[in-house]
C-alpha cells in the first residue's frame, strides 16, 4: 500500500464545490451514474443503448444519488478487493481439497455424482494425522471470517446496482451477467456455508451437492471479474493513498469511469482507515469467536459460535460429539452383549464379539477428529488396527473397506476408506478413547478413526466392515 499522503486527494479542495455541499463538486464531465457518455460512447447496436438510456425509469437519479458516502471510489473498492483477491484463493483451494478429502471415487453416500464437474481426484494421504483439520478449520474460518470484508466490499459498490442505463454495449451486459453470478455466487456460498456449519438444514437440497456447484459457478463469475477489473485495481492501488486521512478532512475522490464516487457526495461521517478498522475489528472478532472450535484447550470455550464447538461435559469421554446415541436411534439393546462385528470378505464372514476384539493386539493412536462442519478435537483412541481386521477377514491388501453402522437412517451410517487408509498403522477400529470405554455417544461398542480422514467418515457404532479386492477378486 502506497504511504499515505499529508494531504487528501485533489477533488473537492476549496472552491464551491465542498463535499458536504448537496450540490456536490462541479464536474461536468464525469460519466458517473446517471450521467452518460456522450452518444458516441454507445457500442453496436447504438440505437438500443440509446433508447434505454432515454428512457431513464421515474426516480432513476433519486436512488442513484441516495448512496452519498465520500468515502465510496476506485481507492476502498481496490483495497477490500485487494484483500479479497489475496485470501478466496485459499478458501477455494481448502474447499476443492475438502471435496477431494471426501473420497468422491469410493461413491460415497456424499459427496453425490456431479458428472463432469467432478475434478482430477487423488486418494486422499493419512500423513500428516492433522491434514483435514488444517485444510477444513481454514475453509470454515476463513468463510466466516471474511463475511465483513465480503460485506463492505458489496457496500462500496452498491450504487452501481442503480446504474441506468444498466449497459452501453453487449460486452457490457456480459459484465454485468457475471458480477450477477459474482455476488450471488459469494452469498449463495457463505449462507449455504455457515448454515451447514449450524446444523441447520433449511434449504431443501443436499448441501454438499449444491455448495460444490456454486462454488464453481463462483470462481468463473471471479475470474471473468478478476480478469476484467485487475488494471483498475493496481491503478487505484498506485494512486495516492488515503490511510493517513482522518474524518475530518475525508474527501471524495475525482469522478471515476466506474461511476463508484458518486455524482453527490454527502458529507463524511467516517474516514476510510475508519471504514477498513470497522471491517478488520468485525472480521477480527469473528475469528476470535470462531478459531476455537479448531483448536484443544481453554480457548474452546471462546467458540461461541459453534454449536458443537464448546466442551460438553466432563472426563475422558468430554469432547465434543456429532450425533448422539439417542438421535442416531441407537438403543442400549443392539450395543450390549449381543453386538457383534462382521468382517466380510468374498466369500467369507467372520463375527467378533467385543471381548475377541479386546484380546486381539491393542493399538494405541492420539488422532484427531475433525469435523466437516468446522470443529476438530485431538483424543487419544485405544482398539483394534483395521489392517489387521483386514487379514484375520483374508484380504491382507484390500482395495477399498466397507462400513456400516448399527444406525438405521442417518446419512453418515457408512463410509467407504482407501487402501492406505486401512493399511496405515494408526488406523483403527476404536474400542476405547483416552484409557477408558467409549461412551455411548462417541460409538459405543466400536467406531473408526483413522489418520486425516474426515470426522464424517469416522462412522460409530459399527457394525459391519466388508473388506473388498481390486476387481472384486
Ligand atoms: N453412525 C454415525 N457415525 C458418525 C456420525 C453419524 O452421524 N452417525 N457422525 C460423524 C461425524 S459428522 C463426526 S464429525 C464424528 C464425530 O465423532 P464424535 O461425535 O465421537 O466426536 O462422528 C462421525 N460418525
Ligand atoms: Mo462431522
């Protein structure tokens, strides 16, 4: 960012034409909203262009000009965007990972088939243990964090919303078509985002489907914009800065051909460095409130906006937990005596009851659970490892690994996991979780937790794995 210069921009400096003036500085021949270009400023086909233009709708100006913030221009537009364009790179990228980390090869219950949309996949790696605790803590909290700067970055262009004509040439309209999908894109995004991460299912369609569709549809709609508005952006960047001016001397700057300052400028009511403190505080405490649920220790506590993100409970089995035994229907009947594992391989069945597990080779694991709605919690998990499940079923090497939950209904009752997933050492079919039983609600008699996958895999209350060969064999 450029120094701040001792003096504010060269617009509305003496003169008549004083900011908080309603009549605004004098500048004839800004081509701001309402104002157009001259008629030979109207591509092919002109007439068309012109004739909208003409018929200007009744209060056209009046809601063009409601927007009067001096501070609204080529200068704040390009740092909230500079900051913008630094960090969805990363939201984006942690998301594609996230998709892939799902296993969309192993048709998974989700993520669904999304035909050609689907990316080049890689078997997700189980090393290091805290991959998808890293990749999806920075997809959730970068998402949540960033709301205030998607926010003030939609206010510094709102007025271009009133714009009239809306276009004066067909690449125009092009233009336009695209930051449509822009920030229908990034709404669509965040609000589908951070209802998942609330658990709270109200728009009728799969969430994991409909997020991975409009993210695509976002990142065309950013790059066409990105493309198109890079050279305002390092031009505005270059210009004078505006971090050194206080409230008092805020100014707007000159008439720009994005039509951002606008054509009457109130008087300021909060500098610039004011607007970007504002949206840095509320991004700020966001994290604050957020980080949290991603991390062990005290600063649990903080994440007080996640529903599952504080610490229920006490003991060895207090950490926090996805779905309960209760709203998973699992009754204390199919979990006592009577439970068996079935280990299933071609041809053959094999079932273990919870004492043949216990007095097979123990494996002790400190693993993380981390969840694909945001939270991700570090225990110590005691049990069985699945690769030696694996050869007792005679499948010492098995392509992929099958397995069921007592859970009825539900959709995370089975999961599919990779070879390297079963075979890694750490992987294990849990019996017990820092020394003691696993409680109910954590997946009594038996659960999977395996390095780096996510926590939606890490299916409870097993009860069944098949393990299969490539080709079926
Ligand atoms: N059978 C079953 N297993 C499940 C789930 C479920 O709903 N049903 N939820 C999964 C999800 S989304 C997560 S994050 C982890 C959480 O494990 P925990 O509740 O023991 O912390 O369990 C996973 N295992
Ligand atoms: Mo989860």
């Amino acid at each position: 960012m450029p120094t701040p210069p001792p003096e504010p921009p060269p617009v509305g400096h003496g003169g008549s034409g004083q900011p908080g003036d309603p009549a605004g500085p004098e500048r004839p021949d800004a081509p701001g909203p309402g104002r157009p270009d001259p008629p030979n400023g109207y591509a092919v086909p002109a007439r068309l262009w012109q004739t909208l233009d003409r018929r200007r709708p009744p209060g056209a100006d009046a809601v063009a000009d409601a927007w009067r913030s001096p501070v609204r221009g080529p200068w704040l537009t390009a740092v909230l965007g500079a900051v913008l364009l630094a960090t969805l790179p990363l939201l984006m990228v942690t998301g594609l990972l996230d998709w892939i980390a799902y296993g969309p090869r192993l048709d998974q219950a989700f993520p669904r088939d999304v035909g050609w949309l689907r990316p080049p996949v890689f078997d997700w790696p189980t090393r290091p243990a805290w991959l998808f605790r890293l990749t999806q803590g920075l997809h959730v909290t970068l998402g949540i964090v960033l709301v205030p700067v998607v926010l003030a970055k939609l206010w510094s262009v709102v007025p271009k919303l009133f714009t009239w004509p809306p276009a004066r040439s067909a690449a125009q309209v092009l233009e336009r078509l695209s930051l449509l999908l822009l920030v229908g894109g990034i709404l669509f995004e965040t609000a589908t985002g951070l209802l998942n991460v609330q658990y709270a299912y109200l728009f009728g369609f799969d969430f994991y489907t409909a997020h991975w569709y409009g993210a695509w549809v976002f990142t065309a709609a950013l790059v066409t914009h990105v493309t198109i508005k890079l050279p305002r952006l390092v031009t505005a960047l270059r210009g004078p800065g505006f971090t050194g001016t206080p409230v008092a001397r805020t100014r707007p700057e000159p008439a720009d051909p994005d039509g951002l300052v606008p054509r009457r400028p109130g008087p300021a009511t909060m500098s610039r460095r004011g607007v970007l403190a504002l949206t840095g505080s509320g991004a700020a405490l966001l994290a604050v409130l957020t980080v949290g649920q991603s991390l062990d220790g005290p600063l649990r506590r903080t994440a007080l906006l996640l529903p599952r993100g504080r610490q229920p409970g006490e003991g060895p089995n207090g950490f926090p937990v996805n779905r309960t035994a209760a709203a998973a229907g699992i009754d204390a009947e199919q979990t006592g005596d009577g439970w068996r594992l079935t280990l299933r391989a071609a041809g053959r069945t094999i079932e273990l009851d919870r004492r043949a597990l216990l007095a097979m080779a123990q494996h002790t694991a400190r693993l993380p659970i981390a969840c694909v709605e945001g939270w991700s919690t570090t225990q110590t998990w005691t049990g069985v490892r699945l690769r030696d499940l694996a050869a007792l079923a005679g499948v010492p090497a098995p392509d992929t690994a099958r397995v069921r939950s007592l859970e009825r209904a539900g959709l995370f009752n089975q999961a599919a996991l990779t070879a390297g997933q079963v075979l890694d050492g750490d992987s294990l079919l849990a019996l017990r979780v820092n020394a003691v039983d696993l409680s109910p609600d954590h997946g009594w008699p038996a659960r999977i937790v395996v390095p780096a996958l996510p926590g939606v895999h890490c299916t409870k209350w097993v009860r069944e794995i098949t393990f299969e060969e490539a080709d079926g064999g």
